[in-house]
C-alpha cells in the first residue's frame, strides 16, 4: 500500500473513532392506509397504461364484444379451463385441459385469464393460479395476453395486495407487457413473456 494510500486511510479511521455511530431510526409509518376497502380504479387505470399495457374500461356485460375486438378476425384464443365461457363469446377457444403443449400455446393467437389482484400503486396485475387464472405458462407463453381484473380486485398498495394472497400460492407480477433492456438501455419486448398486453377492468 503507497504512503498516500495508508495517509488517507488513517485519518479516516481516526475521524470515525471519534465520531461515534449514532442510531438511525427507520420509520415504519408510510403507509397509513388500511389493508381492506375499495382501491383507486382511476389510479390502477393511469398506472397500467405507463407500462405500454392497453386499457379498457367496460362494464361486465361488454367483457365479450370487448375480448373479441382485441382477437383477430378468425383467431384461436387459450383460456384456463374454468375461465368463464362468457368472457370469450363465440371465439375460436382452445381450453387448458388437458394441458396444451408449448407449441399449442405459442402458436395461439392470445390468451385470455382472469387475476387474483390489481395494485393501483404500481400498476400490478398478480395471478395466483387460482379460478380463470390457469397455470403460469398460460400467461407466459402466448404473445398476447387479455386479462379481465374486476373493479373490486383493485387495490391501493402492494401491502393490501398481500394481505389478499396467498403466500404459498403460485404468485405472478406483471406489470405491463414483458421488456428488457441490454446495457445501452435499448429496449426489447416480449423475451419473456407477452410482447401485448390489454387489461380488460369490468366495473360493475
């Protein structure tokens, strides 16, 4: 180690041994919010939408004309096997029972699911597995993804989120369609997962 080097050093050291550390107190206040009651549907909706995601905001009985305008004319669509049938109309559907292959998956046209949760705060759609969910390579397979999120799945923040879920339950974060970025921060969408994204929030 040079002179100059051990110079700097001691004196930092000396500094510090007369600076005793002092106790820093983290506050645990920030968030004031309850973990029960109706989320903030303008703000999941706003949030969402700067993720690239598309927005639509329907009431229930629109879900089907809505799903079936963001198909192509003559597509094939993959849904769980319990989504509702009303959700899809008269689509081209392709059930997930008996699990269908990846190559069955990525040749659909898009897939339409439910979720567990919407996060207004971050713009966060979360699955869990559970009813209209179907397993996670429903989701992450096809190139498109229509997920249906009913005003009252929304919540403020991502503590009440989780006060909803299921810990042990197969949990999936999506905000927005799949990006990356490479080290000159140029974009690319869809490597891992849906390139689009549409967010169908029925508000009935």
């Amino acid at each position: 180690m040079s002179d100059a080097k051990t110079e700097v050093l001691g004196r930092i050291r000396r500094a510090l041994e007369s600076a005793p550390p002092k106790t820093v107190v983290v506050p645990r206040d920030y968030d004031h919010a309850p973990l029960h009651g109706p989320g903030d549907v303008d703000r999941f909706a706003e949030t969402v939408g700067e993720y690239r995601a598309r927005v639509w905001r329907v009431s229930a009985e629109a879900v089907p004309t809505t799903v079936a305008g963001l198909v192509p004319r003559g597509g094939r669509v993959v849904v769980p096997a319990d989504l509702p049938a009303a959700w899809v109309g008269d689509l081209d559907v392709m059930r997930d029972e008996p699990a269908l292959a990846p190559a069955a998956l990525d040749a659909a046209d898009a897939v339409v699911t439910g979720c567990a949760v919407g996060i207004a705060a971050t713009g966060t759609i979360v699955l869990d597995g559970g009813t209209g969910q179907g397993r996670r390579a429903v989701t992450l397979v096809p190139d498109h993804h229509i997920c249906i999120v009913g005003a009252g799945q929304i919540v403020d923040t991502v503590p009440q989120a989780f006060a909803r879920l299921d810990p042990v339950r197969p949990l999936t974060f999506i905000s927005g369609p799949s990006a990356t970025s490479d080290i000159e921060l140029d974009r690319v969408e869809g490597v891992h997962g849906p390139r689009t994204l549409d967010v169908v929030i029925t508000e009935d």
